[in-house]
C-alpha cells in the first residue's frame, strides 16, 4: 500500500480514508458527512451495525463514499 512506502508520488494518488467512530448519529455523523463532502472516503463505526448501515445509506445519498 502507498501510504507505507516513501515514495511521496504513490502516497499523494491515494485516497484519503477515515475511520469516525459513532458516525451514526449526532456529531459524529456530522463529522463523517463534512469529511466525506471534502472528498474522504468515511468507515462508518458505530456499536449497532444496522444503525451504521442506516448511517452509510444516508451518507451515500449524500453522495458519500461510506462504508460500514
């Protein structure tokens, strides 16, 4: 994977991933949604997966990539 290589070119054509625990409601759906709006693509944690998967739909109707 680029990100644990020095070769500066490869790291700068990968995509920037972001893990937000409890993405699946209040602040931290909120700081899923800004950062996915920016371009990151979110992981979505969360204690319950069938509200992280609710949560990934929401984000992906936003045009979010997300995933649980």
């Amino acid at each position: 994977m680029g990100v644990l290589t020095d070769d500066r070119e490869n790291v700068m054509t990968q995509d920037t991933i972001a893990l937000v625990t409890g993405a699946n409601k209040g602040i931290g759906y909120e700081v899923a949604r800004l950062l996915g709006e920016a371009g990151t693509v979110v992981l979505v944690g969360a204690r319950s997966a069938e509200r992280g998967a609710e949560a990934v739909t929401r984000l992906t109707g936003l045009g979010v990539e997300a995933a649980i």
